[in-house]
C-alpha cells in the first residue's frame, strides 16, 4: 500500500461523483486515514463514514480562514500529525468576459485561489514541525489554455493562480521537507458540470482529445495519490496533465 499509515486531508471530497472523493476512498485503499474538509458538513460526515472506520468528515468553508482553521485544529488532535493535504475544493461557472460581475469574480478566486492558500497556511505548521509534507494543488487544463471548455475567464485566472502559488510555495518550503504539486486536469465526468454540458458541446470537446474519451475521477485520484506518496519524494513545483492529451505542450 502507497499510503500505509499516513494522514490526509482532501477538500471538497464530499461530492458523491467528484475527483476528492474518489481520491479518499483510493487514499483509504492505500491505508491512509482520511479528513474530507467541505462546505457541506453533513455530506462530508456521509462521505467519511461510507469510506469505513477511522476517518472524519468535517464542514469546512476553504474560503474563510477561520474555518480552516478550526477544521485543521480538529483533524490534527484526532489525527496527532497531517501527512498530507489536497486542496481540491474548487467553483466553477460558465460566464463570458463581459458578463462577470464583481459578486462572480470575488466567489470564484475565494473558493478557487484564496482557499488554497488558507487551508495550507492552517496545514503547512503542522507538517514543517514534522520537516515533512506533500500537499497537491487542483488547477486545470484551463489555466494552461485561456478556458474555452466550461468555466469563464475567471475561472481560468484564479486555476492560473493556483499555479503561481502553488510554486512559490515548493521553493519556500522545500527545505522545510514539504512538497508541492499541482495537477492539471481536462475535462472530468463529475457534478460540476453534470447536466450542464450538451451532447453537441461533448462531441466538439471529444474531437480534440487523443485518448477519445472523458476523464474519471479515478484518473485524477490516481495522480493525486501519486503526489501523495514517495513515489513522488523528488518531484516539487511540478505541474502534471491528466486531459487524454488535450493539451499537448
Ligand atoms: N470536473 C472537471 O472537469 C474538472 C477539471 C479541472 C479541474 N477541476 C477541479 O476539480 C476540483 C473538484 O471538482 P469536481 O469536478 O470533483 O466537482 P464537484 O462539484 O463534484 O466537487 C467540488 C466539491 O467542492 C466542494 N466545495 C465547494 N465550495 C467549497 C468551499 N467553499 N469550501 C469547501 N468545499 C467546497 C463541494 O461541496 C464539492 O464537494 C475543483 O477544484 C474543480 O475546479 C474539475
């Protein structure tokens, strides 16, 4: 097992379809105790217990500090020691340019980009005492290519800032034995964008991906575990695809 005996926390794991849930149940496969951090308190307890014994399902809003805060609080006196954090918690919303608002701009970087930096400014403490930690970031294939598959350009500003930020915080804290990672995927058959991608749009989509198909969450999951394991122990400030080829670069 890639994980035996580590801690994790995922954020915004408790979607019953989505990529941070896939990813706890193959961290739990993996023998890891799992924390899933979600906006929705009541599915993330849902979520924890349908991945057995051991693991915590805590409401957490990424966006608000203080709730990050508390949330990491608990895990760590219920875990002893965090091993490893997966910002997952992600928003999206298919606007053009024109049509953003201030309301759109400011709920899509709170969730997206600042909740990336505040679950990790409550986790990153814990795993420096230890001199050890991987933390994996989500971005996306729209950072890397301007959008122009479901969410708007804002989306695609703050997944970019996911990947400046999660950079620089590899070189800061890279001494302190901490990893970072993104991971960039393309477009993954989740509640996100359930219903809301037509038949016609997934046929234009399709066109331009090698491999033919969409992505599972279990395709992410498996990248995510990947960063999360000494497999990757000299891997940090890496970005890596999973988009069937979508985007070759
Ligand atoms: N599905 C895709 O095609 C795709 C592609 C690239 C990147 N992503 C990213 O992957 C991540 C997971 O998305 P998914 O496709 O599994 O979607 P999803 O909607 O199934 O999961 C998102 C989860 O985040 C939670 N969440 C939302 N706001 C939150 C907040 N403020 N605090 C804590 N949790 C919150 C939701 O409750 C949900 O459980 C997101 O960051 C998304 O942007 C998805």
């Amino acid at each position: 097992m890639l994980l035996s005996g580590k801690t994790a926390i995922i954020s915004g794991a408790a979607s019953k379809r989505g990529i941070g849930l896939a990813t706890a149940r193959r961290f739990a496969a993996e023998g890891a105790r799992v924390a899933i951090l979600d906006i929705d308190a009541a599915a993330a307890a849902e979520a924890a217990a349908s991945l057995g014994d051991g693991h915590i399902g805590l409401g957490c809003n990424v966006a608000d500090k203080t709730s990050c805060n508390d949330a990491v609080a608990q895990v760590a006196r219920q875990f002893g020691v965090i091993d490893i954090l997966i910002n997952n918690a992600g928003i999206t919303q298919p606007v053009k340019l024109l049509d953003i608002t201030p309301e759109d701009w400011e709920r899509i970087q709170d969730v997206n980009l600042k909740g990336v930096l505040f679950l990790s400014q409550a986790v990153i403490p814990h795993m420096r005492a230890r001199k050890s930690g991987s933390i994996a970031c989500m971005s996306s294939v729209s950072a890397q290519r301007g959008g122009g598959i479901f969410g708007g350009p804002h989306y695609s500003a703050a997944k970019a800032g996911v990947l400046g930020l999660a950079k620089a915080m590899a070189r800061e804290f890279g001494a302190d034995g901490i990893r970072v990672n993104c991971v960039t995927p393309g477009l993954i058959g989740t509640d996100i964008t359930a219903g809301k991608l037509t038949d016609e749009m997934k046929a234009k989509i399709l066109e331009g991906i090698p491999l033919n198909r969409l992505g599972t969450a279990e395709d992410v999951a498996g990248i995510y575990t990947f960063l999360a394991s000494d497999l990757s122990a000299y891997v940090t400030g890496a970005v890596i695809d999973v988009n069937g080829g979508m985007l070759i670069h």
